[in-house]
C-alpha cells in the first residue's frame, strides 16, 4: 500500500507532505492529540498496530466526567470516533522505522508493508507493553475479566478495599506495590516470582506495614471461581486470593527514536516533558511511553499539550505566530 500523495522507500521524494501532522499510536494520548490537530484544522493522521494497551482495561472508574466506570476499549472507540468527526484520518498500519530528510525538513514513516508517508511534525504516543503473569491458556483475560486479575493499583485499588491482596513481584518493584495497597486492604501479602530479593532495611518497612512475604517458591498461578490460585513449592493446598497484581514492569514501545537518531532514558522511556518541550523540532511524545506516571487522565492530557506545542511550532513555520510570543 502506497498513501496518496506519497511514495515507496526508494521511489522518489515528493516535496508536498502527506500531512501536517502524524500521530503514531491510538491509545487516550494518541487519540486526544489527533482531536485537538484536527480542531486546529491541521492535517492529521493517526497510524497504529491496534496494540494499545487501553483495549486491554475492562473497567476504569477513574477516568473524569465517567463517574459509572467506562473500558478502555469504549473509551478508544469514542475518542476515534470524536477525532474522525473534525477530519482525523486513523489507519491500522505497523510503522517500522521513521527519519527526518533534511533537505526537505519532513520527516518519513516507514510502514510495514513498503510504503511511507512524509510528513511536517511527529507525535509518538507508541506506549509500553506490560509484562504479564503467566497463566494457563484462556485463563489470563478471564481472570482480567472477572476483576482476579488487575495490573494498576493507582487505577482500581479502591474496587478492592478489604479483598486479600497478593502481588506478585520479587524486588522493591514488588515491594512498593504491596505496601501501596495496604491502604486499600489489611490483607497483602508478597508473592515471589523466583525468589525474594529485598535487603533486611526493606523486609523490615515491609513488617512495619504487615505485608506478609511469602519464601516459598511460584509454581503455578490458576484461575478459579472468579479467584486467583497460587501454587507454591512444598504446599499441598493452593492458597487463593481475591485478586493478585503482577508488579512485573513494562516494556516502552520507544524503538522508532533510533532512527530520528534519539535514545531514552535508562528504560527506555521518552523523557517526562517530551509532550511540552521537543525531542527534536517538530516531534513531542505523549502517553505512557513517557516516564512518569501511566494513567488515562495523564495521557489525554499529554495528548492535549504535545497537539498545541506541535501546532504552534508548525504555525511559527508558517509566519502565524507572534514573534515575540516565540
């Protein structure tokens, strides 16, 4: 597939753009900027692998203006829907790699089947890819389903007020979660996925705050009866908890800085105020994929920002801005 108005790797360069602005990605962040680039009547295009990690959200309750709780998947759809009503145009194509052609000062989007698209500005709104807990097969999105599963205590901790409580994590990762949570539940308790590594100092503030830890060794995680099982070594009997919550990480989706000639941080994340101030001229970033905190509410408003930043680098391009408000 070759866009209109573009070309093929290789095929020649053309010196109109394709579009103003191209948004890499569809979750809130990505979504939200292309509403906002479309309302200042830019050219905007969204492009993404239909991997955003909101689908996977079966209910947020804390999402403003949604007091009933809303999807992710719901939430994705009304904003698409929102952004193609002002003239977003979003497409379900995998971006492999992206560069900026200086002779041109536009960038290019390589897709995955071949062909690219040339563009003025950048929003990469990429997010992260969550490490998940293993369990059987078909178990993992029932057990999210069911509320036995959950992944962000910030998001839907208070939906499990009083519920005994396992995380699953062996570092301070884990640790900080657990203790995080007691403020939901008196009952929590660390489960290791290998073994247990905490220094003394942090098993002491873990005891301070009654959160058990468990030496056993993981066997096995079950979903069962709208409950999580955890299997441990030397243990006949399961024990079962309400919910269990894999504090196992993510994975930034930030490998297309490489070709813009970028890198992250030491995790790999787009720096904290890449929606406000520019990774190059022309690219922001927006969403989880930066550091800091991983929340809908945060991203939509990144998505906000980075929108606005863009545009008015794009109308000082232009000559439509004050040049003493530059």
């Amino acid at each position: 597939m070759t866009p209109a108005g573009g070309t093929r790797p290789g095929g020649g360069a053309r010196p109109a753009p394709d579009c103003d602005a191209l948004v890499i990605g569809a979750g809130p962040a990505g979504l939200t900027a292309a509403l906002y680039l479309a309302r200042y009547r830019r050219r905007v295009r969204v492009l993404h692998d239909g991997r955003s990690r909101a689908l996977g959200a079966p209910m947020a309750w804390n999402v403003p203006g949604f007091p009933e709780g809303i999807s992710g998947a719901e939430l994705v759809a009304r904003l698409a829907e929102q952004g193609e009503r002002y003239g977003a145009i979003i497409e379900r194509a995998r971006v492999e790699r992206l560069a900026r052609i200086p002779e041109s000062n536009l960038f290019e989007a390589v897709l995955a089947d071949g062909g690219c698209y040339r563009v003025r500005g950048l929003i990469l709104a990429t997010g992260v890819v969550t490490n998940e807990a293993m369990l059987a097969e078909g178990e993992h999105d029932e057990a999210v389903r069911t509320g036995a599963l959950r992944y962000c205590p910030i998001c839907d901790g208070f939906e499990h007020r009083g519920r005994r409580i396992a995380v699953l994590g062996s570092d301070l990762h884990g640790a900080a979660e657990a203790m995080f949570l007691k403020q939901y539940s008196d009952d929590v308790t660390l489960i290791p996925k290998w073994r247990v590594a905490l220094t003394s100092g942090q098993r002491a503030e873990l005891a301070a705050s009654d959160v058990r830890i468990e030496e056993r060794q993981l066997l096995r995680l079950a979903h069962r009866g709208g409950r999580i099982e955890v299997v441990l070594a030397g243990v006949a009997e399961p024990l079962i908890f309400d919910t269990l919550y894999p504090a196992l990480g993510s994975e930034p989706r930030s490998e297309l800085l490489a070709g813009l000639g970028l890198d992250g941080d030491a995790n790999r994340c787009l720096p904290a105020d890449a929606f406000a101030e520019p990774l190059m001229p022309g690219v922001y970033g927006a969403g989880d994929v930066l550091a800091g905190l991983d929340q809908i509410s945060t991203a939509t408003g990144q998505g906000a920002a980075a929108a606005t930043r863009l545009h008015n680098w794009l109308r000082e391009g232009e000559g439509h801005a004050m040049a003493d408000q530059r």
